[in-house]
C-alpha cells in the first residue's frame, strides 16, 4: 500500500464522493426526536428520554461535566491543528499557518480565535488506529472498543449517564441534534447497558426551540393522571412478561415528569433567553448554535452533551469546502473557530471551565496526500484532538506526527487511552465492572492508561 493510500482502500474499496455535506458512505440520519413536536406529555416525551433513574452521589472528579463536539466525517489533521508548511505541495496545506498563544505552535489561519485561547487547551497531535471506515472509526473512538458483533459497547455519554444516574430534572446525557453520530451505528448509544442510558435527542430544530412547554390543553395535574395510570398498568404488564422494554419504561416516564416540571430545566433549551451579544458571540451556525446550548445545558445540570457537527468528510474540494471560499458562512472552519473559542471563553467567564470538560474530535484524520480531485480521504494513523478544562493544563501540545503528518512520531495515542483519561478526569473508574445483559462481567475499558502530559 502507498503510505498516503488510504488505509480504507484495500480492506473497502476507494470511499466514494461525498455529495455535499453528506458523508461519503451515504448513510442518513435517523431517530430524531422534535421536541417542538411534542403532542402528548406522558407517553412521547418519556418515549424522548432515556434514563433510568439510579444515583450516584459522593463523586470526587476534577470535571462535573463533559462537552464533547463531534466533527462528523473525519477532520483533517493537516489543514486544522497539525499544519506542515514544510512539505511537498502534494501534502502540505494550501492554507497558511498562524501562532497561537501556546510559544511556537502554529495553526491553520482561519482558526485566529482559537489560536487566541489555545492556552486554554491541550493539543494531542498523535492519535492514532487503525480502523478507517466512519462506522467503526466512531465505535472506536467514542467506546473506546474496537467493534465487535458479539456485543455493543457503551459509549462514553451513556457511561457518564449510567454512572452519575438521576440526580436532577435535566437528562445526564444529551445530544445535538441526535446521537447519531457515524450514522446509523450506535456508537454514541447506550451498547449493552439499558435503552435508558442513551441520550436525550434534541432533533434537528433545536436552535428554533423555544423552550420545552406543554401541548395546548395538557397540564402538570393531567401528566400525573397519565403517570398513575401509566404505573398500574405497567404493574399488570410485568405480571405478563418482564423484558428490557418494560425495565426502561418507568425511568422514561419519571424523567419526562420531572423535565415537564422544572422551569429550569425546560428553559435551558431556549436560546431566546441568551443575550444577542452572546448569540453573535457564538455565531449563526448549526456548530454554533449547538455549542451554545450545550453551555446552557451543562449550567442546568446535564452531565454529558455531545455536539454533532456534519460535513467533514472532505473528499473532494477540500480548499473550498473548509474556508468561506463560496460565501460567507458556507465554510466549516470560520464556524467551528467561531462556535468553539467562544464555548471556551464563555465557560471561564462563568466560572465553569475548570469544571466542564470540553473534547473536540472527530472519528480520524484524512490522507497527507491531496487526492486527484482536490480532496482527502480517510486516514486513521494519525489525527488530532483539543481538550480543555476540566483538569487538563492548557497551552501544551501532546505527541508529534512526522514531516509528512503520515504517523506519530512521538507519543502514539490509541481511543482507548483517550477514553480513560475521559472518564477518570470525570471521577469515573475505568476498570469497573458492569454486567451485560447475559450476566458477562465486563469492564468498561479493557485497555488504556491515563495520559499523563494532559494534567
């Protein structure tokens, strides 16, 4: 194989295009859940939400909570936080390099307001695996696994949900739009844990919400009818047949209560309620958007909101698709510079970075090679990720890749290690063990260690 041949060609065939902002292997979207279209409190929006209520106080982390933004598709390494200017023209970046405030790190240029808070960050520049298709890329990334048939892993947003449980009406886990990150995988969902630790999806409407009110005509006394009626009868049904259905159907429920009766946790989807000074600060953009709700969902108690963002998977146009070449706001690195400096600088302006942990990533990086028609197609060897608060010392880059941005060359760094260092920054044990739903024990990471350079 040519070493900038993608590591997906030989297993997979060549990736096909990607037409527009869909990702090349054509999978859609699907389950998403309108919350602005809502009729019936009770049954639809417990049906929305998937939690299971269990407690789990006394918790010592260095991060309350976890946002972590998720460039769907694979973002290039070698045109956002891993330039090489030094390369053939065959490789390097047609966009230029900036300094950032980290003392000799360089960036691309139409990322200048994360440059400015990238002391607030630590840049890991050598992830690395070996799974290059975004199904398994996503799995991989977001459990912490390797995918395998015979059994779905957790990921990371429903461990956190699992492990934390029930604490407040706002959902532990959260995500915008959905949870379908990778597609139609589960990669973002609950794996062999219950159906109730799976996200709350807040659909693809979500910067038009209003807030989560009731149907016309439908009240609190009336959901609690609904609720007591809803108890007996999934008291006859467990003398019927118990299944997973019914075991997650009671936390669905009492969430859905609980939500529907705390204003402030309704209101926390309402982005009305933000100045316009901060709205501009964040920008228009989806990525936008969604990071500013995450900020006000974490505020209101959510313990893990993942931001989907869509359109990375640049195999073609790769120079007129990232910046704002076509017009303004069509580009994905102006928004997501704008979306993610402005997350970062709200949280500490709140007081909230060092407890809030934010992750941006995606499932790989793309091939140092520029393919024929001007794009870049996937490549697991190596890849970046950004993480700042929650215990992590900013302003330092982690790992290194050669002249080339082909592999490490210093400090290789797998999921697995990313996903413990994830969960033990928030208080979580990576080595518990759980039991799947045949009573196999299992621990929810069989490998990784914790990687020092980030504290």
């Amino acid at each position: 194989m040519n070493s900038h041949q993608s590591s997906e060609t030989s297993a997979e065939g060549p990736a096909p295009l990607a037409q527009g902002r869909q990702r090349c292997d054509g999978i859609s979207r699907r389950d998403f859940v309108y919350l602005g279209m809502l009729s019936a409190f009770g049954l639809s929006l417990s049906d929305a939400i998937r939690l299971q209520a269990q407690s789990n106080s006394g918790r010592t982390a260095k991060a309350k909570a976890c946002i972590l933004i998720w460039l769907d598709g694979g973002p290039s390494h070698l045109d956002t936080f891993d330039p090489k200017p030094e390369a053939p023209s065959e490789i390097r970046s047609q966009f230029q390099s900036i300094p950032t405030r980290i003392p000799g790190v360089h960036i691309c240029e139409h990322l200048p307001r994360t440059a400015a808070v990238m002391h607030e960050v630590a840049l890991i520049r050598s992830l690395t695996h070996e799974l290059g298709n975004h199904d398994t890329g996503t799995r991989f990334l977001l459990t912490g696994h390797r995918p395998t048939p015979s059994l779905e892993y957790p990921s990371m947003g429903s461990i956190v949900a699992h492990e934390y449980g029930f604490t407040t009406p706002m959902p532990p886990y959260i995500a915008i739009p959905s949870d379908s990150a990778g597609g139609d995988s589960n990669a973002a969902r609950s794996g062999y844990l219950p159906g109730g630790f799976s996200a709350f999806n807040v659909g693809p409407d979500f910067s038009r919400l209003g807030g989560l009110t009731l149907p016309e005509g439908v009240s609190i006394a009336r959901g609690e009818r609904r609720r007591d009626i809803l108890r007996k009868m999934d008291q006859f049904s467990r003398q019927v047949e118990e299944g997973p259905a019914t075991g997650d159907r009671d936390a669905y429920y009492e969430q859905a209560y609980r939500l529907m009766g705390s204003s402030k946790a309704k209101d926390a989807f309402d982005l009305a309620a933000e100045t316009r000074e901060n709205r501009d600060r964040y920008g228009p953009s989806r990525v936008g958007s969604g990071c500013l709700m995450a900020r006000r969902l974490i505020e209101a108690g959510a313990r893990f909101v993942t931001v989907v963002d869509t359109g990375w998977d640049t195999h073609q146009q790769i120079f007129k698709e990232l910046p704002d070449s076509r017009f303004p706001g069509s580009g994905k690195l102006p928004s997501l510079d704008r979306a993610y400096s402005a997350l970062i600088a709200d949280l500490r302006d709140r007081g909230l970075l060092d407890s809030t942990l934010v992750v941006l990533m995606g499932e790989f990086g793309r091939t140092p090679k520029i393919n024929a028609i001007g794009g870049r197609d996937h490549w697991p060897r190596a890849g970046c990720v950004c993480l700042a608060g929650g215990g992590v010392s900013g302003g330092r880059v982690i790992g290194a890749t050669n002249s080339f941005g082909e592999v490490p060359s210093e400090r290789p760094v797998s999921p697995p290690d990313l996903m413990f260092t994830i969960l033990q920054l928030l208080g979580i044990d990576p080595s518990r063990e759980l039991r799947t739903p045949t009573g196999r024990p299992m621990k929810l990471l069989q490998e990784g260690s914790f990687i020092q350079e980030l504290v």
